[in-house]
C-alpha cells in the first residue's frame, strides 16, 4: 500500500493505493462510458495507481511525418495540432483514479488548461494544485478522452 504526498509541503493527497504492475489496458474506451457527463470510465480502478513509463500530456511536440490516426486507445489525449504532434510530458507519472485524489485538490484554471467540451482535456498541462499552491496533478476528464488523474513524479513522492 501506497500514500502519495505533496512534496512542497508534505499533505497526503490520497489514502493507501495498491500499486499495479502497469496501467491497465482500455480495450474499448466507449465500454462503460458514463452516459450523463460523457467520460469514459476510469483507467485504473479505485483504490489502485500505476506508474506510467511514458511520456504523458504536455508538452506537445512536432514529429517528422505526421501519423496516420488508427483506432483510439483509449488513453489517447486530444493534442494540438492534432496527430502531428506527441507528447513530451514527464515519464513516470503516477495515474490514480480521479475520486481517489479529487477531494484533496483544487482545480487550476488559468488560461487553457481547463479546454474541453465537458471537462478538462488534459492537453495543456497540470490543472489541478494542492492546497499549498503546487500544481501538481493533470486531470483528463472530457467526453473525447481518457477519464484518469496523473500526479507529477517530481512534485508529489510516496510516503
């Protein structure tokens, strides 16, 4: 078991978390979608994180020649410029499910880091802070993308 805490000023941000080997794959993101506010459901399960080993969010870079787009994953995150740019965001970030870590987080929303169409996309980098001011969390919850949380391996540490 597993507590993650702000590493500015050492708050718990979630309670004991049982750490999967991987994140779990999403076989079909519309399986289990929530029909009122449109998320998909939560990548991990409550009560549970993973660690991520690849780069996630933002920021976006260029690539040479431009992917074709094939049947989303699932975790796929509505970027700029669409499927000309990847992601170079932190490696290593941990993803919990967002009701495990919400209640402890304040959203951030100065200028478009909150962008979606019924939540926050993710795309543009952490918007939610602990209640020190530290922004350490992104949460992509918007209808066209994953629902999961990722805590920022360098600002949060697990206690």
């Amino acid at each position: 078991m597993t507590v993650f805490c702000c590493a500015k000023c050492g708050i718990e941000l979630t309670g004991d978390l049982v750490v999967l080997p991987a994140v779990p794959d999403v076989d079909d993101p519309d399986d289990g979608r929530d029909k009122k506010s449109g998320r998909a459901r939560s990548t991990v399960p409550r009560g549970c994180c993973a660690i991520d080993p690849d780069p996630w969010g933002a920021p976006f870079v260029p690539v040479e020649a431009p992917r074709r787009q094939v049947r989303n994953s699932g975790r796929e995150l509505m970027r700029p410029y669409g499927w000309e740019t990847v992601s170079a965001g932190r490696r290593d970030s941990v993803v919990v499910h967002p009701e495990d870590v919400l209640p402890r987080l304040t959203p951030f929303t100065r200028g478009a880091n909150w962008a979606g169409c019924c939540g926050p996309s993710g795309a543009n980098g952490p918007n939610l802070a602990c209640a020190c001011g530290s922004r350490l969390a992104t949460w992509a919850a918007d209808c066209m993308g994953p629902h999961e949380l990722h805590l920022d391996p360098v600002r949060v540490y697990a206690g």
